[in-house]
C-alpha cells in the first residue's frame, strides 16, 4: 500500500499539561466517537487519580486494564511512536511489535527498572535512543540500541545492530532481559553495567551468544 493510500485524517486535542478531568475526557471521547473515530493514541502513562489515599470501592470491578507497576525495578510499558496510528512514515511494521513485547514482557520483575521503546523510522518519535532498549525500523530491518537513559546521569543507547524480523527482535530484547535479572542492580541502569563490562563484550553476549565473563566483576553493577 502506499503512503499516500494510507493517510488518515487526525485530529491532536491540546489538552493543556496532559491532565483533563474524567467527564472531560467522556465528553471528548464520546464527541469523537458520535463522528466516527476508531482509535485514540495515548502518549506516555494513562494515570487516574483519586482524592485520598484509600483505594475507592468497586476498584476492582472498575479496573479491567492491568495496572502499570512504578514502585519497583522491572519491565516498563513499551513506548510506542504513532506509526499506523496515524503516522504514515514507518518503514517497517511496528505496532503489532510493540504490543507483543508489552504482553510477553510487561511488569517483568527485575532489580533495575527497564524501559523499552519502539520507533517506526529515525525521526524516532519514541525516543529510542534515550531508554534502555530501543527498536527503531529502516527498510532493511530493525535496528537495535541498548543503555539509553534520561534523568540525572543522560547517556545515548549504543547501537548493537540489526536484526530481520519482528521474531529477531522479540529474541533479542528477551536475552537483554534475562542479562538484567542475571547483573541487574537497584537504581543502577543498563547503560552504568554496559560501560563497565565494555559494549564488545555485551554486543557479543546479547547478539551471538557468547558467554558473559563469570562472574561479573562487581565493579560492572556499582554506582
């Protein structure tokens, strides 16, 4: 199909600081549905909140999504650009990717936090190069970075190559999990370990399954 084939009309609400009360946000979903709308895509954490700090009766029966876990080390919800949403520029499929590596993936607990994103292209919307895994598509196949990070210590993922399919990429990401429940630490990000270990030595490992050093220094995983 081509590009052009596959633009849709899209409409972007500015919702001033993201937050918008529950009735507004019926009211809104409701209008666009009356008019035909499919889809919504949602940017970043979808967080309701409540007055107090008691869980409201009928939680249970209300919460038919599961709940995202941020009080702990493990798995995050993938970051998703808006390709086949509504963006036309993806090079290769990459919605269905995401949603696999959220289901086969999502809330693994693990000492260290682990933050996943996907991009369609190298505009990289999702910004893959700033997470702990990043997937971004090019006509020739996935491309795959790894030690991204924002926040108080900012470092670039470093890039491990890339792989065919979707199936490459899912193996891929699972042998960086398993890495991280094996050297994993609190508060210590993948990107501290790999500059530690030496990125040849992780490229190997997580790319053609060379053995890891044992054990792992314990200098790899300090802070």
């Amino acid at each position: 199909m081509s590009r052009s084939a596959r633009k849709r009309f899209k409409y972007s609400p500015f919702i001033s600081a993201g937050v918008i009360s529950v009735d507004d946000l019926l009211k809104l979903a409701q209008s666009m549905k009356d008019i035909g709308a499919k889809n919504v895509k949602l940017t970043g954490e979808t967080v309701f909140v409540w007055d107090g700090t008691q869980q409201p009766p009928g939680f249970e029966e209300a919460a038919i999504y599961q709940a995202n876990q941020f009080k702990f080390g493990g798995v995050r919800p993938v970051k998703m650009c808006s390709a086949e949403t509504f963006c036309e520029n993806n090079k290769l499929p990459v919605l269905d990717l995401a949603k696999k590596l959220d289901k086969l993936y999502h809330n693994t607990h693990l000492e260290m936090k682990l933050l996943i994103a996907v991009a369609g292209c190298r505009r990289s919307c999702s910004e893959p190069s700033t997470k702990d895994v990043g997937i971004i598509a090019h006509p020739e196949g996935y491309q795959i970075l790894a030690g991204g990070a924002a926040g108080f210590k900012p470092m670039i993922g470093r890039d491990l190559g890339m792989v065919k399919t979707q199936e490459d990429v899912v193996d891929v990401v699972g042998r960086i999990i398993e890495f991280c429940k094996t050297h994993g630490r609190r508060s210590v990000r993948l990107g501290r370990i790999i500059e530690k270990i030496g990125l040849d030595v992780f490229r190997a490992h997580i790319m053609d399954g060379a053995p890891m050093p044992d054990p792992v220094h314990e200098s790899a995983v300090d802070e």
